[in-house]
C-alpha cells in the first residue's frame, strides 16, 4: 500500500448514514482508507477523542457581492472563506449576481477572478437572474450551466431583482430542460410595499418596523405561489431562507403530496426574534435581514422543520454589511428601515450554533447534523459524493470537532470583517478546532495554514434532487391537453 500523505487518527468518524471508530488515510487529497491501526502517515493529526465530521458545505453565502442597493459587502472572498474555515466548512456556494442589464457570463468572469485570487477553501458559485433576457434564457444559462453552475436563484421581491410569474416560469422551464436546480426568495413584493408605504407615511421609520412590513403572509403567499408554478411544469424547486411557520407548512404540505420541493433555513429564525430589532437608537438595523427574524412561534415551527426533514439545508444566508456608513448605514446615521442593508453575518457560527442547540441539547441527532450542514446541500446541488461525506474517492474535506468545548461568543474571537456578530454573548457547547479541505490541513489549534488563492473552483454535475417526478398535469400531458406540446 502506497504511504498515506496524512492519516487522521483516533477519531469518531461520523457521516450521514453511520459513525465508525476508525482512522482515515488520506492520498493526494482524497480519502484512500477508513479503518482502525493504518499505518504511519507522512504527517499526522491525533483525534482521539474528537468526532471527524465531513467538512461543512456552506450552500448559501454572499461574497463580495454588490447588493441592489448597490453596496459591496463588507467580506471578500479572502476573509470569507477563512471565516468559512475556522467555521468547520470546506466548502462555499456564494452567488454570481446578475443585476439588471448585466450579462451573466460576463458576472462569472468577474467572479472566477476575484474568488481564484482569494479563496483558501474550495468553492463553486450559484448564479442569480434578475434579467431574463432572450439571451441570458437560450444562450447564457445554458453555457453556464454546462460549465458546472448548475443552480440559480430568482426574487420574488426587491423592486431591482424581482422577476414577476411569468418571467419565473421561463426561468423554470430552462432548469427543466438543461437540469439545473432553482431556488426561490419567496415573499409578496406588494404586501411588503403596501405595509412598508403605510408606515413610513405614518412616521415609523425605526428598524424594528422591517419586521412589521415583511409580513409573514407575505413569505407563506410567495411560497404557496412558487410552489404552484413548479407543479404546473414538473421543475423540482428549493425555497431558501424560510422563517416562519406560514412557509414550513406550504413546503411540507407540497412534500406530502408527493412535489419536489425542498427547504432551506438559516440560524437567525432559530435565535433571534423580532425584539433583536427593537434595540436602542440604530442598534436593531444590525439584526435587519429579510424575511426577518420572526417570534418564539416561529422559532418552534423552524425546529420542527430541521426535525421533520421538511428543511433539507442549514446554511447561513451571511450577508455581511458592517454597520456604518459603508453598509447598513449607508443612507445615513438615522435611515429607514427600509434603506438599512439587508444581511447578518453567519458563515462561521452556522455549525457551531446548530451543534450546541441542536445536537448537545438532543434536539437533532448527529447524522441528522451532518445531513444539514454538508451532506445534503452536496447531494442538491451536484457535489455528492466528491463532497459532504467522508468515504472513499471522495474530497479528504473533513472538520475535526471537540464535542466539550466551550466557546462564549464575541466577534473578536471570529474571522470576517463585519465587525459585530448577532449572537455575541451565546454560550456554546461543541467547536471545530481542525479542518482539512482536500488533504491539506487548513485551520489547527487557531492557526488558519492555508495560503490565500489556494481553493479551487468545484464545477458540480446535474443533480437527481433537480429532476422532474415524470408526472405532468393534464394542461402540460400531450395525451390529455389535446395534442399540445407546450415544454421542450
């Protein structure tokens, strides 16, 4: 047998399907061995008493990213995904963003450079559509998609990214027809315009307000909505971000019924509340994202969610706007809320809040943690089996836990520069303290070792989550709507 380049030793080697004591050897970035006494590697890492989970796949982050608004956010692809890694994560999918009148292939070129100067963990990027043209439509997407971007999201909402039914549908009917999956932030632009006019007209402008305007009926309307347009043309279908109870039941009352559709939720509607907004002077815009968080109610309906298996992904959604006048105060010290940035930071305490909540307080078990954080956003969005699991052939991606460790939160302790965290204060149980992308050795004993530049891009294949059940409504079935063939 040729001589492992590092062997993991003495760890508790836990995937989403089983936990084995074992070590793991690895050669030229790839797992080659799962057993108990490998021999000597040429360099070793001792994880005798430490789990060995698969590295963590952060599937939905926004990386030196130009909002709508305009605003660059506050992390680049360097301290990104060093605040990734530090977080457990081996991998990210942030977005290539198209805004209106953009060509998206020339939105990747620009995101290929920066994220190949920067990147120290590996990386694939999905993409958003905010202008469907008959180009980006026939021509764009499909090249992307067949370059390995094989999943985009739209809007539902935001007046510069929003896309209304129809435009929606053809975008769905080009993943169908190329295999692509596309994900959904779901909430009813005009009921947050109705809500969001009548309160600035009546002077409540504070941040709190941002909670009040985005309704919940508006997310569990825009969801219910989105839902049908996928049955109407058989295109599995992801909503992202979900916050509240309205939206958990649309999702699972379409699962139930057979549709694939999947979910999605993020640590802000487990530990934050609406309150967070209610702070002192402008204190709450560092809590104001969208949908917002939302009450105790909520928050139960999510954790329901993550157990149930109606959400398939835990991902982050960090958006990360410093507050100051660069970011979240960009229109001023006293704005509107409905000119506050919209974003938290969250890449690096995604896994930890969840392991601590939800494993060390026996809300979830650890396969079912593994699914979440890596497992399944691999398997979503063609990445499975190169990642999200440790077995052999795959990705050496592994993140090295101490199940005891104690861990107060404070932004100094992280690695982005947004320079504050929503859940300062948080005692939590459970931390990655080695992370291995690829063979390599990344972080150890708070030491980032990975040089800037050193990720590579992960083009990912068509997903079997992205492919339609086969079953077509009459208006669509050539057998039954009278001959009209109405999808490619």
């Amino acid at each position: 047998m040729r001589e492992f380049d590092l062997v993991v030793r003495g760890g508790t080697v836990v995937t989403a399907a089983q936990t084995m004591d074992c070590d793991v050897g690895i050669v030229d970035g790839k797992v080659a061995a799962l057993m108990a006494g490998l021999p000597p590697g040429r360099a070793e890492v001792d994880a005798t008493g430490r789990l060995v989970l698969p590295g963590g796949v952060e599937a939905h982050c926004h990386i030196e990213q130009k909002s709508s608004f305009g605003l660059m956010t506050s992390d680049d692809f360097y301290s990104a995904t060093v605040s990734a890694a530090f977080g457990g994560n081996t991998t990210v999918l942030p977005f290539a963003a198209q805004h209106r009148g953009q060509s998206l292939l020339e939105v990747v070129e620009d995101y290929e450079r920066r994220a190949g100067e920067k990147a120290v963990i590996d990386y694939s990027y999905h993409l958003i559509v905010s202008d469907p043209t008959e180009a980006v439509l026939n021509d764009e997407l499909p090249a992307l998609i067949r370059r390995g971007l094989t999943s985009f999201k739209v809007y539902t909402t935001y007046d510069l990214l929003k896309l209304d039914d129809y435009q929606i549908l053809e975008v769905l009917a080009v993943a169908r027809r190329e295999g692509a999956l596309v994900m959904v932030h779901a909430e009813n632009h005009e009921m947050i315009r109705w809500l969001t006019e009548r309160l600035l007209a009546r002077g409540h402008v504070a941040p709190r307000y941002h909670g009040i305007g985005h309704s919940r009926l508006a997310e569990g309307e825009a969801t219910s909505r989105v839902i049908s347009l996928s049955e109407l043309l058989d295109v599995p279908l992801l909503v992202v971000h979900v916050s509240c109870r309205h939206a958990t039941e649309a999702i699972r009352d379409a699962q139930t019924r057979g549709l694939r559709i999947y979910g999605e939720t993020c640590p802000q509607y487990l530990f934050l509340t609406l309150e967070d907004l209610d702070r002192a002077g402008m204190d709450g815009a560092m809590y104001c994202c969208s949908p917002p968080p939302r009450d105790a109610e909520s928050q139960a309906a999510i954790w329901n969610g993550l157990q149930n298996g109606t959400f398939q992904v835990f991902s982050s959604d960090h958006a990360p706007y410093a507050f100051d006048e660069t970011a979240k105060l960009a229109a001023g010290p006293d704005a509107p809320f409905h000119k506050i940035a919209n974003g938290l930071p969250g890449i690096e305490l995604r896994m930890p809040l969840l392991f601590s909540e939800g494993v060390r307080k026996g809300r979830i078990d650890l396969q079912r943690f593994v699914e979440l954080t890596s497992t399944n956003a691999a398997r979503l969005y063609g990445l499975f089996p190169r990642k999200g699991t440790i077995a052999i052939g795959g990705d050496a991606d592994l993140a090295i836990w101490e199940p005891e460790k104690r861990v107060e939160v404070q932004w100094e302790l992280l690695h982005d520069r947004v320079g504050y965290t929503p859940y300062a204060g948080r005692q939590l149980t459970g931390w990655p303290t080695t992370v291995v992308n690829r063979g390599r050795v990344v972080v150890d004993g708070g030491r980032l070792l990975a040089e800037r530049g050193s990720g590579r891009f992960v083009p990912r294949g068509s997903s079997s989550f992205a492919r339609p059940r086969g079953v077509a409504l009459r208006e669509l079935d050539e057998t039954r709507n009278f001959g009209a063939a109405l999808l490619d």
